[in-house]
C-alpha cells in the first residue's frame, strides 16, 4: 500500500493534513467554555462522552487571531498514558489519498514553532498540504515546549 | 488473624485468642493439605503445633514468640502470594521453608527449655530479628481490586436497573408536551437517585478495614525504632468511599510511620519529660460537613516551628525575612515542601527528606486537604480532609464576568446579597485590599472576575452583586460574584493536567443546561488572591491526654461576666460578681417566667426540645416572682464540663455585664476552694464547676490569644 488517507483541514489560508487513522472523530460547530487564567492555545474545555475535553486552538498556534463562525473539532484519542484532547479548526474539506513519497521533511529553514508544530509537507499540484502529528499538538507537549503563549497567570504576575 | 496476634501481646492471658488463631492456622493447613500443597501444609503444621503448645500453656506468651507467629504469618502470605501468581507454591525448586520451620521448633523447645530452667530469660540465639521495613509495607495487589458486597444490595441495585430501563421506555414514546411526561420525569428522577444511593451505598467501606492494617505495623515499627508505642482508633465504623479509602492509605501509613519515628520520642526521654514511657498514637476518623476527616494524633515531641525557619531557610526554600513573617500555622505547613525533613539523622523508615510532601500530593489528588497541627512538648496532628465521594458533591453554581463557576458548598459558609443602592458603601478600602463588614468582622474580598481576568461585567459599586462567604484551609474571605444559580448536585469530571496547574480549578461539570462550570478550588482561589490563612481556633492537641503540666502556664481567655444571684458583702444591695469562661456558655437566653416549669420541686426549662434543670444560686427566680414587672429572666446556658456527654445546665443570673479577656490566677493553696480570675484589672471569683474548663484546654487558650 502506497497511498494513505489525509484528512484535508483549512486553517487561516494554510491547508493542513492529518492521517485519518489518527482521527476518532470529527465534531460539528461547538464553543467550547473558555477556561480564564489558561494558556493562549488551549481554547476551553467541552463536555464529550462523559468526560471533559480540553480542545487546542490550532489558530492560536499559528499565531492568528481568534474568529467568530462555524468551526470544526477534531478528537484524538490519548495514548498510552495521554489524555483525550481535541484540536478546533476554521474547516475540514475532506479525505484524499496521497502517495506515501509525495511526503517532504521539514525543510532546515523553518522557524521554531513552524519547526515543533509541522511534520513535513505532501506535494500536491495546486500546493504544498502541511502534515500535522496529533501527538505533537498534544496540550501537555505544548506546555512543555513553552514556545507557545504564555498564560494569562505569567502575564498577569507582568502586569504587577 | 494479624489482629489476634496484636491483641494478644496486649493480653496474654487470652486464652480465647489463642484459640482463634489456633484455629485460623488449623483450618490452613486442613484445607491446604486437601489441596495438594505441601510446602504450605508443612509450615502451617509447623506453627500449628507451636500455637497448640501456647494454647496448651505449656508456653508463656512473650515479645519473640509474637514476633516468631508474626513471621509465620508472614510465610504463609507469601506463599500465597506465590500461588496467586503462578498457581504453582513455588518458583524455584529451592525455595523452602525449613529456616522459618527451624525457627518455630527452636521457639518451640527452646522455650520449654526456658520455662523448666529460667522462667524470665530467652535461651541464647533466640533474639527477635526485628521484621524488615520492606516486609511491614508489602501489600497484596489483588485485595484492592476485588469487592464484597452484599447480594441484598446487588439485587436492589438491578431492581432500580430495570425500573430505570422501563421509564426509558416510556419517556421514548411519550412527547415532551405528552400529559403525563411530568410525571415520567419525576420517576426518573427518584430512580436515578436511588440507583446512586445504593451505588453509593455499595462503594462505601468502613475505615476500620484500613485501620486493622496498623496494629502490626506500628508494633513493628516500635521494635525498630526502640519506642514504646499504643495505637488506638476511634470512628472505625466511618464509611469512605472505596477508592478514596485506597487513595488514603499511603499517605495515612506515611504519617504514622512518622509520628513514632519522629514525633513519639523514646522512652527515657518520655520520661524525662514527665510523660508515660508509652506513647500513643491516635488514629481517627469522623464525618464533618460534607467530608471525611482522618487524624494521625501522637503525643510526642511536637515540631519546633523555630527550627523548622532555620531548616526552610538552610535548605533556601525561604529568606530568613519570609521565615520571620510566618505566622506559627503557616510556618508548620513549611512541612509539607518538597525536600523538607526536620528529622536530625536520615533512618530507614522516614527522613529522607520525600515524605510528607507526597502525603499532601496523594490527599490533594483526590480532593482532599492536609493539614498540620503541632505544639512542642505536647505532640502532633495529622489532619486529613477527603470528600466523602469523588463523583458528586453538592455546589452552589455563580455567574461572573458571563461564565458559569461552581463553588463546592463544603466550603460555603453564608450568602450575602449586596442591593444596588448599598453596593458604593458597601465595599471598603484599606491599602489595596477591600473588605466588606460582616456582622463584626472585616471580610477581605475577592472579586471573581478580576482574579480570573475575566471582562468584568459592570462597573463595581453600579450594580448589585453576591458575595459568598467562604471558608477552607483557614483562608476565609468573600468571594464577590455577579449573580447566584440554584444550588446542584454536580457530577465531579477531572481536567487535563495542563489545566489542573493553573491550580484554581479542581475540575469542572457538566451542568443541567448542558454547558460546562468550572470548580473553583477554594482554598486555593484564596491564596492566590492573596487572603492568608488564620490559625484555627480550636487546638487539636488536647485530645491527646497528656499528663504535662499545665496549671503552671498563665491562661487568657474570654470570660463572661455576671452578676450572680450570691450577694457579695461588699456589694450591697447587687449581686456578686463572677467570670464564667466563655467556652463554657452555649447561649444566653431571656426566658419569660412563665415558661419556667417545676418537676418534683426543682426548677426545670424546655429548651430546644430539651429538658434542662436550671441552677438558681441565691433565689433569684423566687424574688423576681415577688417583684412585679420582672416578667423575664436571663439565664446562662451551660455544657456541663466534666459529664462524657454534652449536658446542659441553665444558670439563672440577675444579669450579665459583659465579655472580655482575663488571666486565671494561680491556684493559691489557701484558698484552692475558689478560682480567681484577674478581668479588666479586677478580681473576680470563676465559678467553681467550669474552671477546670480553662485549665484543661491550655493549648486552646494559648493559640486564641496569641
């Protein structure tokens, strides 16, 4: 099998890629109930099957401004030892099948961030489709990688 | 069987108890030879014949043959344990008992030889090789993950399963306008709380399932330590839920080992310092609001909070000007860091610096609080608070700055509603802080939305708004919110850990709206806002009975002064004046004459459904009842202070003057008939009943004053 099944995503102007497999499912227009004092990226919180959800603002990671209108959530599952979290965009246009080889490491030239969120690129013919890895978007990671807003607590502690 | 072992070294001569555990090992080693497992039938045999030897009295009960039986015990779990695992006894072929059944031979014959020759002495060789620290903390893992419950309570639980199944069935075919869809949500609303009622039910387990643990692990310990230590317990009949009792375990046991490591000193010490030679260490459990509380009591050394500064600030964790702004209370929670240890030398059992740091980590992370409560000479508390379930607690739901927030009603005190026309004048100012006057007090507030840098809905002093008093972990202030929603019943669901480190949420719910509250983590929303923590007014120490001296120290407190029916000599015409501790009064009440009735010659008083004898020193009630016009009395009502149970008193007085602070004088040898009390620079005579009140709860008095 040479081809895998992409998930197409449209954030800002970028188009984004996630295997499909990695994907538990895909939830219509939902706001999530913002939780004060948190990081930038971490849009809030939604109740999902009986658990509480923390949702990732994929806007806030490229550093766009938050909008208003009908958006998507994608859920993934946790592994191992993970949690569940789910990752809001503008819109999901679709499943394509790629050719595994159409996939381009990050090139050496990227920033940080692009660098940490990124996993390489697929080669279409209207453009390039960035490939996303849920386990790299994970909140607990980004927490760690501390390259990502600060939260409010550190930028309140400024303020004083 | 632990527990008879236990009980035995307390009471020798119990026969009874010998034969139980006689039993327990015979019926051991009848089932396991019927079973084919040699290994294990020979070393039961082996202590079975040695159990039957002390049955017989042919054996003194002694310190090493305990231990002797505690390491039997021991072989025969493990044992086990093996078979749990492999389902052979076994997992090597060299594995054997015969050391440990050499051991209980010896002990055997070795102690008929004592008996015959030396009645008081052990033979040579025989010295108890006091049990290892690794054995005392193996636990079976498998016991955990099993229940009992009661077939009663399985068989109700399905019954509520199936009603609920019906009503579903209902509720599907009917409409919401349908005529009788009220009536199915109601049943499905009682079904529902029944089935977590017994669900509930079916989860709670007495703590004493948890204490029976201890016994031999502080027997052990003592050994090790070269203490002398009793264990006792109160409220072992607490019911906890099943996994917060799994959740308690360690940080309980952490605390006990700590308490006869650190805390109880060793003998001649003890007596040294005018104590027992045996310490105790006091394990117990109770409900109180909404939460379970577990206290670890031992009437050791205590903690220098002096030497816990200079530690704090030897190990950097503070500047000598932060240790000196410590209040006592926040000073002994220093304990609880990370990388703390008061202990002078690191022994084996705890000191090691990791310790009570991961008691609070493990309490917090079900919800609970620890705290700490210490006084140098007189010992240490351990205080353990745990919700009584982890899944649902009742909550008040807030609105703030347009968000939904629920505030857990363990730690709500009261409401306080603050109308728009009030709202300016309500809110004081002192430096930055603002403050609201409650009743007598001054309530440090904390404006909700603020803290979170939420968008403020108003502008403050414009609008109407709530304030909610609340209290937890000695941090009392008012939370300010902009509107209240009805109370709730809030199914508790953890967040992601990313969320939990903002550290004023611990957790969120999904409320009957659908949308999502936060919980606010009280004690913690408080600390951040910066409201510090007042010491706790009651002292915890006292419930250990200590035999230190205590009249010696010079106590203040409140005191109640009144005139009392007596006439004083110099006082002409009035009563004399005497202190009443105020601890000792419940309430003063106006009590029309007419409502006080006579039983059998002696006055007596309905008071709260309650039949409560007045004392009527002088005759008051009499010469009032001559007097016109005088249609009330006043009247003290008392706890009797030595009676077990709170009994009641109601103390007839011509009229009470006033409340304020006094000195109880030293006991004078002459004139020990009265106890004086020094009160505004005037000495007055305490009523003779309640002065031991004062003295007996010096560590109360001191910590009020202070």
């Amino acid at each position: 099998m040479n081809t895998v099944s992409i998930c197409s995503l449209r954030v800002g102007d970028g188009l984004f890629g996630i295997d499909t497999r990695q994907i538990r499912e895909v939830l219509g227009t939902i706001r999530p109930q913002r939780v004060p004092l948190a990081p930038e990226y971490i849009a809030g919180v939604m109740p999902y099957r009986g658990e509480v959800l923390t949702t990732v603002c994929f806007r806030a990671l490229l550093g766009l401004k938050s909008r208003i209108g009908s958006n998507c959530i994608l859920v993934f599952d946790g592994e191992q030892n993970e949690e569940r979290f789910g990752l809001i965009v503008d819109g999901v246009s679709g499943v394509i099948a790629l050719q595994r080889d159409s996939l381009e490491a990050n090139p050496s030239g990227l920033d940080a961030r692009s660098m940490e969120l990124f996993d390489g690129a697929y080669k279409l013919l209207s453009g390039l489709m960035v490939r996303l890895d849920p386990s790299r978007l994970r909140p607990s990671r980004l927490a760690e990688s501390r390259l990502f807003g600060r939260s409010m607590q550190e930028k309140q502690g400024e303020q004083r | 069987m632990e527990r008879c072992l236990t009980e035995l070294e307390k009471r020798p001569g119990d026969s009874e108890l010998v034969s139980e555990v006689f039993r327990a090992v015979h019926t051991i080693k009848g089932t396991t030879g019927f079973l084919g497992y040699n290994r294990l039938e020979r070393l039961a045999h082996a202590g079975e014949s040695l159990l039957g030897a002390l049955r017989d009295g042919k054996l003194a009960v002694t310190n090493e043959l305990i231990s002797g039986l505690l390491r039997l015990m021991d072989g025969l779990h493990s044992i086990l344990q093996t078979i749990e695992k492999t389902g052979t006894e076994s997992e090597q072929a060299t594995d054997n008992d015969d050391a440990l059944i050499a051991q209980l031979l010896q002990l055997k014959d070795g102690e008929f030889v004592a008996k015959e020759a030396y009645p008081l002495h052990n033979p040579e060789g025989q010295k108890p090789k006091p049990t290892s620290h690794q054995d005392v903390t193996t636990v079976s893992s498998t016991h955990d993950k099993t229940l009992r419950i009661d077939v009663e309570v399985l068989n109700r639980m399905m019954n509520q399963v199936g009603e609920l199944v019906l009503t579903r069935n209902q509720i599907l075919r009917s409409t919401p306008g349908a005529a009788d869809f009220p009536e199915l949500a109601r049943r499905l609303d009682n079904v529902t709380a029944e089935l977590r009622e017994s669900v509930m039910r079916a989860r709670m387990q007495p703590m004493g399932h948890l204490f029976s643990k201890f016994p031999r692990m502080v027997r052990d310990l003592a050994i090790t330590c070269g203490r002398q230590v009793r264990i006792e317990f109160e409220g072992q009949e607490t019911g906890l839920d099943k996994s917060l009792l799994e959740a308690v375990r360690d940080p309980l046991t952490h605390a006990v080992r700590n308490a006869i490591d650190h805390g109880i000193e060793p003998p001649e010490e003890r007596l040294k310092a005018g104590k027992p030679a045996e310490g105790v260490v006091l394990l117990r459990a109770f409900h109180k609001s909404g939460s379970v509380v577990i206290e670890v009591i031992d009437d050791g050394a205590g903690i220098s909070t002096s030497c816990v500064r200079t530690k704090a600030v030897e190990r950097g964790l503070l500047t000598s000007e932060q240790a000196d702004e410590m209040s006592e209370h926040e000073a002994l929670q220093m304990i609880f860091m990370t990388g703390f240890s008061t202990a002078k030398q690191v022994t084996n059992i705890s000191g090691r610096g990791i310790g009570m740091d991961v008691v609070r980590a493990n309490v917090e992370m079900v919800g609970g609080s620890v705290e700490l409560e210490s006084a140098v000479g007189l010992g240490t508390a351990v205080r353990m608070r745990v919700p009584l379930t982890l899944a649902i607690v009742p909550a008040l739901v807030v609105r703030s700055g347009g968000q939904c927030f629920a505030l857990p009603q363990s730690s709500l005190v009261e409401l306080v509603y603050v109308p728009q026309r009030e709202a300016e004048q309500a809110v004081e100012r002192m430096g930055t802080t603002q403050l609201y006057r409650l009743r007598k007090g001054l309530l440090p507030l904390v404006w909700l939305d603020r803290l979170l840098g939420l968008e403020p809905s108003a502008d403050t002093g414009k609008a109407d708004f709530y304030i909610a008093v609340v209290e937890s972990d000695g941090r009392r202030y008012g939370l300010v919110t902009d509107d209240l929603n009805a109370p709730e019943e809030i199914v508790v669901k953890p967040l992601s850990a990313e969320l939990r480190d903002i550290g004023i949420f611990s957790g969120a719910t999904v409320l009957g709206n659908g949308t999502l509250a936060l919980i606010l983590d009280i004690a913690a929303t408080g600390a951040r806002a910066g409201v510090r923590q007042v010491a706790e007014e009651v002292g915890v120490v006292d419930a250990v009975q200590t035999q230190a001296e205590t009249a010696q120290i010079v106590m203040e407190s409140s005191m109640v002064i009144y005139e009392s029916g007596m006439r004083g000599p110099t006082d002409g015409g009035n009563g004399e004046q005497m202190a009443m501790p105020l601890s000792a009064v419940e309430r003063i009440e106006s009590v029309p004459l007419s409502e006080i009735e006579y039983a059998g010659g002696r006055a007596v008083l309905q008071y709260r459904e309650e039949l409560i004898p007045l004392e009527d020193e002088g005759d008051v009630l009499h010469e009032m009842r001559a007097k016109e016009g005088s249609a009330t009395a006043t009247v003290l009502i008392c706890l009797r202070p030595k009676a077990q149970t709170a009994t009641r008193v109601a103390m007839v007085v011509r009229r009470v003057l006033d409340v304020s602070m006094g000195k109880l004088l030293a006991t004078d040898a002459a004139a020990c008939e009265q106890q004086l009390a020094m009160v505004n620079h005037r000495v007055k005579t305490v009523h003779r009943e309640y002065a031991q009140t004062i003295a007996s709860t010096p560590a109360t008095v001191l910590r009020e004053v202070a």
